[in-house]
C-alpha cells in the first residue's frame, strides 16, 4: 500500500522510469478462510494501487492491447485517465465501449487477449488490464456512475433472445443507438451464464444484477419465463410480434457427457446441473428447495474454467477432498491461470495426465469411485495440442461420492428445431455471416450457440459486432407504421 503523495505523476515519467514499476498484485481472501464461503476471492486494488499500475502503461503508438481485445475498449485511453487521476473520465471512456465492464473485468481471460500483446511482456509482465477495467467499473458503481440519456428513438424494435454476455452486451449498444430492445429470457431472472454458471466467489450475482439494472435504466425491456421456441418462435417475433430484427444468444446449454459406463448413477452431475443449482437456485443454503448433494470426496472431469469452478464449488460445499481430473497436464489446461492458482491454494487435489474409464457404483446404486487410466502426451492433434496416449497397466481407483463432468457444452435444439430456415452446422450451431446474420434476414446470432461453448468477452464481442450489424440493418429499412 502507497500513500497518494507516494505516486509519481505521469506526465513526469519517462519510459523508462515507468519500466522500473513492478506490476501490482490483486489482494484476495485468504485461501483457508476463503474456501469455506461463497464470498469473492479477489479483492479489487485501491485506487493508489490502480494509479500506480496504470503508470506503467507506456503510451505506445501502436497499441496492441486493443486490438487483442474483443469488445475494442480503448485501453489505453482509459488507463491514461486513471494514471492521471480522473477516475470519472476512465469511466466514461470504459462505458462508452464495453456495456458490461464489472463482469468482464473480473472473469475475462486478459492474459490471453489484451495483455498477452503488452509490449511490456516484452521485458517482464504486462500492465494489469484486466485489474484496471474492474477498478473503474467498481468505482462508477460506488460513485453513482450516471446513465447517458437514451437517445431519441429510431422507432426501430429489436429482440434479444437470451440474457446472458451476447445479449446482454447486444441490448445496451442498440439501446444506446435509439433502437427499442426487448430481451426474451428462459429462466426466472436475466443474466444468463453469468448467473447460473459463474460461482459467487468469482462472480458476485449482485453486480450482475446492477449490470442488468444498468440497462433497464437505459429503457431495455427484458420479459423472463420466455422460452423462444416453446412461448413464441423466430417468424412470430417477427411478424405478430412486431420486431424489425432478432438476435438470437441463447448460449449453448446442452451438457455433453463422457460416454462411459457408470454415468447413469446416482451421484453424477454435468457441471450445467451442478453449477445451475448451486448458483442460481442456492443449493447450499440448509434450506434450499431445491437441495443437492454435499460431496464428501468429489470428483470433476475436465480442465476448463467451468471445471475448476465447479470443483472449487465442491470445496466449498464441505468436501474433504476435490479432486479435478484432467488427460492432459497443467500447461495444456485451457482454464486461465489465475483460477489454477487459486484452486492449488485452496487444497484442490489435481491429477493430471489420468483418463476416466468408467464411474463404479456401490451396493445400492450410489457412486464409490471413478477408475482411470494415467496418460502420457504424445504428438500434437489437430489444435496444436499434444495427444494423450494411455499407459499399459497404470488403471487405478479414486474414492469419490459425487462424480461432476465439465467436458463441454452443445446446442440446445429447441430454438433451432422450430426454424426450419436456420442453416446450422454440423454441431447444431447457427451459421452467420461477417456481420453475424443467419441464413434468415433480419435475424442474427452470436455467442455460444453459433461459436460452441466459449468465453464470456468472446460473446460479448459478438453481441457488440451484431448490434452494430443490426443498426446498419435499420439504416437501410423503414419504420413500420
């Protein structure tokens, strides 16, 4: 911690004098505190903290940092604001260009986007953008941060199917053209993954919640209990319905399992289930309706953040032991390395390199164990990474109550299945042109439903790039009488 009259001003330091500032770390919760609640780990920096980090941005003239980053925020216009002190106009920069800057400050993976391309990774660590972004977005949180007026209206109207990051992110930019918007979410409460799948510890569901709030003010509509498909399908919206054009972000929800005996037992989850209720329907509080299993020794297969998630939930729903595993090792984990970190801190149990082959039952139908296989790597398959390939003979057991697979996600085909004219591949995901509209005039998509499962900021960037696409689509349509 550093006093105010501690931070040099910025426009005295020289670029190298910049380079002597080492980047700041994230205060968090303790680890053995921390892993018995639900609370947020991170603690977010304090604002001399986030000056002091900001000063180490260098003012390049070509930052790359903006064009890693999804949503094209102009970081370094942002950070130039904190450095300077003027918090209030970081904001307005950062609002200006991300609709949901406290969600993808905290879960976005930075390190592979934006930071990643700091030409200060050139020699030593990158500027802590992502830090940075949540500071801001949690200061104009605090301070009131004021809406812009909603433009004068187009007389436009557009629907969102789906409230999660594509959606979400897709109704605040097409609000803020004048366009009337109408969000249509399945379950009870918007917010989409970033409510039923991201835990609390991560991601606290109250600043979702100000997020969707945010938008409301701006004058989107969002209706819930809407199931597109089932309450009203693709044509209606479009034609009794009124709406000029429809994005569909409806995610991609659909579980995808193993295959392998032992996964009809009681005691298995998909992480979707796991994570849904513990998340949205509060599993872990003793008087939940809709309870689920307290592990005492739990098990998640897969290495993605959704697995860590979910066995770091485990954890925290009181079980001795959770273990996370994954065929391949720690370098080829697709999970972002800050949550590796916290897991390992947190007592989380890794058994890399190991394959499951089958979930093995007690007496009386319950999970007992999962049996697997040690791997080793082997060559590179076609992602560029290396294949795992089994060890003769290295078959063994782990003990575990409670066997949750985090693998994957697929299409759900209930939206699709009631629009025959939706070209889709052969995943089950809607094919879109470079401006994100289907095979359907007037109806885009983005997201997980077109990308298959991916990240929350990935999403986001398609639902900005859409209503930018949808707004030309207007321009070029007369209003509806």
């Amino acid at each position: 911690m550093c006093d105010h009259a501690d931070i040099p001003n910025p426009r005295k330091l020289r670029p190298a004098e910049r380079m002597k500032i080492d980047r700041q770390p994230m205060p968090a919760r303790d680890a053995h505190a921390r892993v018995a609640s639900f609370d947020e780990v991170n603690l977010g920096l304090p604002e001399q903290i986030a000056m002091l980090e900001a000063q180490r941005c260098l003012e390049c003239k070509d930052p790359k940092c903006v064009t890693g980053c999804p949503v094209q925020i102009d970081i370094p216009a942002f950070v130039r604001q904190i450095a300077a002190g003027d918090i209030a106009a970081a904001a307005a920069v950062l609002f200006r260009d991300n609709a949901l800057p406290a969600i993808s400050g905290r879960v976005c993976p930075q390190e592979k986007q934006c930071e990643c391309l700091c030409i200060r990774c050139k020699k030593g660590t990158s500027v802590a953008i992502g830090y940075l972004e949540r500071f801001v977005a949690d200061w104009a949180r605090g301070h009131n941060h004021a809406v812009p007026a909603a433009p004068q209206p187009t007389g436009h109207k557009a629907a969102i199917v789906g409230a999660g990051p594509a959606g979400l992110t897709a109704a605040g930019e097409l609000a803020r053209r004048g366009h009337a918007v109408t969000i249509f979410e399945a379950l009870h409460e918007a917010g989409g993954v970033l409510l039923y799948g991201i835990p609390e510890f991560r991601l606290p569901k109250q600043i979702v919640r100000q997020e969707v709030q945010r938008l409301i003010d701006l004058g989107v509509k969002v209706e819930c209990n809407v199931i597109i498909g089932r309450t009203y399908t693709i044509d209606e919206l479009m034609t009794e319905e009124g709406f000029d054009a429809v994005f569909i972000a409806n995610g991609a929800g659909l579980p995808v399992f193993l295959g392998i005996p032992g996964e009809n037992l009681k005691g298995v989850y998909s992480a979707n289930e796991f994570l849904t209720r513990v998340n949205l329907m509060q599993a872990y509080l003793p008087d939940s309706e809709t309870p689920v299993l307290r592990p005492r020794k739990a098990v998640v297969i897969g290495g993605g953040n959704v697995a860590m998630d979910a066995v770091r939930t485990a954890a925290r729903l009181g079980a001795e032991r959770a273990t996370l595993v994954y065929r391949r090792g720690r370098t080829e984990m697709p999970a972002r390395e800050e949550e590796v970190h916290h897991a390992e801190e947190e007592g989380i149990d890794f058994q890399l390199l190991t394959n499951p082959l089958a979930i093995l039952a007690d007496e009386k139908g319950w999970v007992r164990a999962l049996k697997c296989q040690r791997m080793q790597l082997g060559q590179a398959d076609a992602s560029g990474r290396r294949s795992p390939v089994p060890v003769e003979g290295s078959e063994f057991e782990v003990d575990c109550d409670v066997v949750i697979e985090a693998i994957g996600t697929r299409a759900n085909p209930l939206l699709t299945s009631t629009t025959p004219d939706l070209k889709l591949n052969k995943r089950g995901n809607i094919e879109v042109d470079a401006d994100g509209m289907t095979s359907k005039p007037g109806v885009f998509a983005g997201g997980d439903i077109v990308r298959g499962a991916a990240t929350v900021i990935l999403a986001m960037g398609d639902g900005k790039r859409a209503a930018a696409a949808i707004h030309r689509y207007f321009s070029s349509r007369p209003v509806r009488p």
